[in-house]
C-alpha cells in the first residue's frame, strides 16, 4: 500500500498557474496567426525575421510557379496553333500532290506512256507527294477530285486539240510583262519577309515584356514584399514609384498596430497595378494584332491570289518570252520539217540493214540451234556411257572391297592356325622328350633340349654319313700305306682300335665314377649293393631326365598358354566383327529396300511430271501462237505511236501545254 502511494505524484497546494493553448491560424492574407484556446487574438504578434523570411520565400516560389503556368498556357496555345497551321500545309500539301499526280495521268494517257514516265526514283517519288499524308484523313479531296478528274481531262484534250500558232510579238510582250511582275513580286517577298522578321523580334520582345510586368504585378502584390520594402518618399510622383527596380535594398517597416495597413500606401500601390494592368492589356491587344498580320502576310506569301498573279510583271514577262519562244518555234518547224525527211530516207535504209542482219542473225542462230542440239546428244551420249562406267567401277569397288575382307579374315584365319600348329608342334616335342626319358635316351632329350628343327632321325643319318666319310678316308689311308708300309700300316689300325677301346672303356669307367666313386677296387660282399646301387643310379638317372623334361614342358605351357590367350582374344574380334558386319549387312539391305521404294516414287513422279510437261508444252505452243499474233498487233500499234510521239516531240507542245495546265491548276 504503501509503495503504490508513493508511486503516486503529490498534489501541491500552490497550483501552477495554467498554461493555455495556442493554435496557429491564418488570416486573410495568408500570413500565420496565433489564437488562444482556439479564439481569435485581436491583438497581433510581430513576426520575427525568420517567419518573414519564410513567408518571403513561400510567396517567391508561388509566384514563379503563377509563372510557369502562363508560360505553359501560351506554350500551349502556341503548340494548338502550330499543330492546325501544320494540318493546313499537310492538306495543301496532299491537295498539290493529288492535282499534279491526276494531270500527269491524263497527260500519260493522251500524250503516251514514253514521255511521262519518270527515269528514276526520286523523280518518281517527286510524281508522288501524297504518301506523306494519310487518304483516310482527308476523304472530302478524294471526292473532290473525283470530281474534278473529267474536267481536267476536258481541259487537257482541248489544249492537246488546239493549234499553237501565236504571234511572237505577243508572247514577247507577255513574257516581258510576267518577267517584270516576277522582279516585283520577288522585291514584295523580299520585304514582307523583312517586315515578318521585325514583327517576329518585336512579338518575342513583348512577351517577355508581358512575363517581367507579370512577375512584376505578382510581386508588388504581397504583402510580404510591402512589408519588406520601405515606405516610399512623401514627394514622390506615381511615375517615380513605378521605376523603383524590384532588387533594391530597403529596411523593413514595422507592421501597424493591431494587424492594421496603412489605407494610403495600398491605395498607391493598387492605383500602380491598375496602370500596370492596362499597359499589359494594350500590350497584349498589339500583339495579337501583330501575330493576326504575320499570318495573314504568310498566307499571301504562301498562297497569291489569281488577281496578282495575273497582273504581276513576272507574269507577263513570262507570257512576253512565251510568244518569243513561239517565233523560234516556227523557225525550228521549219528545220524539223528537212530533218524529218531525211530521218525517214535514213529510216528506210536502217531498216532494209537491220532486215538483212536480221537474215544473217537468224541464220547464224539455226546453225547455232544445230550444233547446240548436236552438243546435246553428244553430251547425253557421254553422260550415259559415264553413267555405265561409274556402276561398273562401284561394282568392281563392291567386288575389291569385298575380297579385301576375305584376304584380311584369311589372314587372321592363317595366323590363328600357324598359332595352333605351334601349339601342337611344342606339345609333340613334349611327347618326344617324355618317351626319350622313360627310354632312358639321354642324347635324344639332349637333342630335344637343343631345340633345333629337325628329325632325330635325320640328325642320326647325319653323325651316321659324318662318321662313315671319316672311317672311309681313314680306310683309304691305311689302304695307302699297307702295300708300301706293313708295319705302319699295322700300327696306325691297332692304335685305331686301341683308342677306340680306350673310348669305351672310358665310357664304362665314367659311369661306374658316378656309380662308386673313386674307390680302387670293391670287396666281394658289397656286390649286392653295387647292383642296387646301379638300379638307384639309373632310376635317378630317369628321374633327371623327367625333372628336365618337366621344366621343358612347364616354358612350352606357359607359351601356350600366352598364344591361346591371344588366339581366344583374336577369335572373340573375329566373332564380333562378323556381328557387326552382320548388322552392317542388315543395314544396307533395308537402306537398299528404302533406296529402292525412293527410286520406285522418283520414277513414278518423273512419269507424271513428264505428263504434265507435256501438256504445259502443248499450252504453251497454243499460247505462243496467241502471243505472237497478240506481238504482230502491238508492233502495229507501237508504230502508229511512234508516228503520234514524233510529231508531239517535233511541235513541242508539251511544255507550253504543262504551262497552262499548271497555271489553270493553280487557278
């Protein structure tokens, strides 16, 4: 209880005086107000700098923006303008490119499709001025010239009709008169185009005149900047107070008690916007004046009236050159007249050489349609026989190809085989050694374990023949000596035998060696056990040779073994390439049957495209004859056009006939 009273805050007797609420209001003027307990103070608070200041600055950016927004009305007004004098043009410009693209076609179809026909584009594109401008936008000049079109054909037709002969005189007078109004309409231009140029530069001037009174009235009616401004000289006339420049310095005057203005110096003051206000009407009147005569200068400059320029001297300098130019023109009739005469004896013998080279020409194309048909079948005639020798060289490739597998599988076959009979070869080698060894035959495991290739029988024969060439000439020798020499003779053949059974007996002691020792002699009673002995000795004696054919056996196995290997692996590649050749084979035989039905549906289509070439041939010759009497009519035709072309060419009527059509237009 007692914590939570000393939460509480203690209540002084002496109570605070209370501190009532200002809310900030403002007044009429827009400046800010304070007032108690949300009434209205009658007595005012002085601002400080500060809240002048910003006050200041708020109304400085208001009236920029008041500004900005009539510069962005006038722009507006401006763009509106421009954008309808821009459709205006855009409909002259169509209407111009319409009138000359519809008297060009009518002078095309009555004149002829030579003369009118543009030699680039861009003259072209000069003939066609109306892409720029969309139809649909203007529907009323479509069928205004519509309606238009029969008579400007009526006009053309009457002016090609009419006969040109005129009085040079009178042309030279009226081509005098229209040079003349020519220089006088070019000096008018000259100085409506000066006077525009002033009425421009004076029109920007007072606009921004108008923009710097504005700003001006805008500024002279805050009352920030009244109160910011000092009070003006008591001596000072209106005209005086109207020249005081807005960037001056002056000292701020206090407000007047209770929120008050002094009556005097808002009456001067709205007795300058007033004046200021009217200046800026007149101001604006003059320049709509102004604006209201550059457009319509611009429109007389642009677009003269048929009036002037019928009376103009340019105009009647040019109708005086006009009848000039129609006196050179009957002179010139006259030239043209010879020159006619001579193109038509020159015409006739360009035509009787142009008919002979034509014979020469189409004579020379027959021989040349012979040989090229000749080249043809010569050239069928070798594609065929290529044709032939190129299957013949794939078959034979097919052929080549195929033997080439059989020899390469021959010889894996053959080295496989050599193998086995290696194989075989070492395993009857191991038979050999095995009876030599249960037959006790050292020398012939000593053969086998020499490793030559050959028989040991034949080996045999050949110690034999060895041996038995030896004994012969030894037989001879002695033969030799015996008649002569008894007693050497005696002597060599006993020492012959002495050796020889010194050979054997060596032989004999040799073995008992191995058997005995080196014993001198043996007793009686070991006689059992020297035959023992002996049996042991040769029984170790085939244990040997086994031991040896054993070890023979085990490297030939292991050879063997390694070509076995090797074979199996060559016999696995061989069973795997006879698969995929198998595959291969079942690949080329459906890429055969798909070849074939493609081939089947070539020569099927070729069949028909033959059909139907046929009878497009046949169309074709019935079209050609149609063509060519449809040819012999329009060469015909050409010709009276060019007779037509020549005499237009030869008058020139043309141009003077172009002239009325464009002044008659313009009209």
């Amino acid at each position: 209880m007692s914590s939570s009273s000393s939460r509480k805050r203690s209540h002084s007797i002496e109570s605070d005086p209370a501190v009532l609420k200002r809310r900030v209001i403002a007044d009429e003027n827009g400046a800010p107000h304070v007032g108690i307990n949300g009434d209205v103070s009658t007595q005012e608070v002085e601002p400080s700098a500060d809240d002048k200041l910003e006050l200041f600055r708020k109304e400085a950016i208001y009236r920029r923006m008041k500004h900005y927004s009539r510069e962005n009305e006038r722009s507006q007004s401006r763009i509106a303008e421009l954008e309808e004098r821009k459709m205006t043009c855009e409909a002259g410009l169509a209407a111009m490119s319409a009138c000359w693209q519809q008297l060009v076609d009518t002078l095309r179809s009555l004149v002829g499709p030579d003369e009118s026909t543009p030699t680039s584009d861009e003259i072209r594109d000069l003939y066609h001025l109306s892409t720029f401008v969309s139809e649909d936008s203007m529907p009323e000049l479509k069928s205004s010239l519509t309606k238009t079109q029969d008579a400007t054909t009526e006009v053309v037709s009457k002016l090609l009709s009419k006969p040109t002969v005129a009085s040079g005189e009178h042309r030279d007078t009226e081509r005098q008169k229209a040079q003349a109004e020519c220089a006088a309409l070019r000096s008018q231009l000259d100085v409506l185009q000066i006077r525009l140029q002033d009425s421009e530069d004076r029109n920007e001037r007072y606009r921004e005149m108008l923009a710097a009174s504005e700003n001006r009235f805008e500024r002279l009616k805050s009352k920030t900047v009244q109160e910011i401004q000092p009070k003006a000289k008591t001596g000072h006339t209106l005209e005086d107070q109207e020249g005081v420049t807005e960037t001056e310095q002056k000292k701020p005057s206090s407000p007047a008690p209770n929120g008050e203005v002094v009556v005097s110096r808002q009456d001067d003051w709205q007795d300058i916007a007033d004046h200021r206000e009217k200046k800026i009407q007149e101001l604006e009147e003059l320049v709509t004046q102004m604006t209201q005569e550059v457009a319509a200068l611009k429109i007389q400059v642009q677009v003269p009236s048929t009036s002037q320029v019928l009376q103009s001297t340019q105009y009647k300098s040019l109708m005086a050159k006009c009848s000039q130019m129609t006196v050179t023109l009957g002179e010139r009739e006259l030239e043209i007249s010879k020159l006619r005469e001579e193109l038509n004896t020159s015409t006739e013998a360009h035509s009787k050489s142009e008919d002979a080279l034509k014979d020469i020409a189409q004579q020379e194309i027959n021989e040349l349609k012979a040989s090229l048909t000749q080249r043809d079948k010569d050239l069928a005639r070798l594609r065929e026989s290529r044709d032939q020798q190129t299957a013949e060289l794939h078959e034979r490739k097919t052929k080549d190809s195929l033997k080439l597998g059989s020899y390469e599988e021959y010889k894996s076959l053959a080295a496989s085989q050599s193998e086995r009979i290696d194989v075989l070869t070492s395993q009857l080698k191991r038979c050999k050694a095995q009876l030599a060894a249960q037959a006790n035959r050292e020398d012939i495991i000593k053969f086998l374990l020499e490793g030559e290739d050959m028989n040991h029988t034949e080996y045999l024969r050949k110690q034999l023949a060895i041996a038995e060439g030896r004994i012969e000439a030894l037989d001879e020798a002695i033969a030799k000596l015996h008649p002569e020499h008894l007693d050497i003779a005696r002597h060599v053949q006993g020492e012959a035998d002495a050796r020889q059974e010194l050979f054997i007996a060596r032989k004999e002691l040799e073995k008992y060696r191995k058997v005995y020792g080196d014993l001198p002699s043996a007793s009686a009673d070991l006689q059992q056990l020297v035959t023992q002995l002996q049996q042991k000795e040769e029984e170790l004696q085939n244990l040997r040779l086994l031991e040896s054919q054993r070890e023979q056996n085990e490297a030939t196995l292991y050879t063997e073994i390694d070509k076995l290997s090797s074979a199996w692996e060559m016999l696995d590649q061989q069973i795997k390439s006879k698969v995929f050749d198998l595959t291969s084979m079942e690949e080329k035989l459906a890429k055969a049957l798909q070849e074939k039905a493609k081939a089947d549906n070539k020569y099927y289509s070729i069949m028909r495209d033959k059909d139907a070439t046929e009878m497009e041939r046949k169309a074709l010759a019935r079209n050609l004859e149609k063509h060519a009497k449809a040819v012999d009519a329009l060469k015909e035709q050409e010709t009276a056009l060019t007779q037509q072309l020549a005499s237009y060419r030869n008058s020139r009527t043309f141009q003077i006939i172009l002239n009325y059509s464009i002044t008659d237009t313009c009209a």
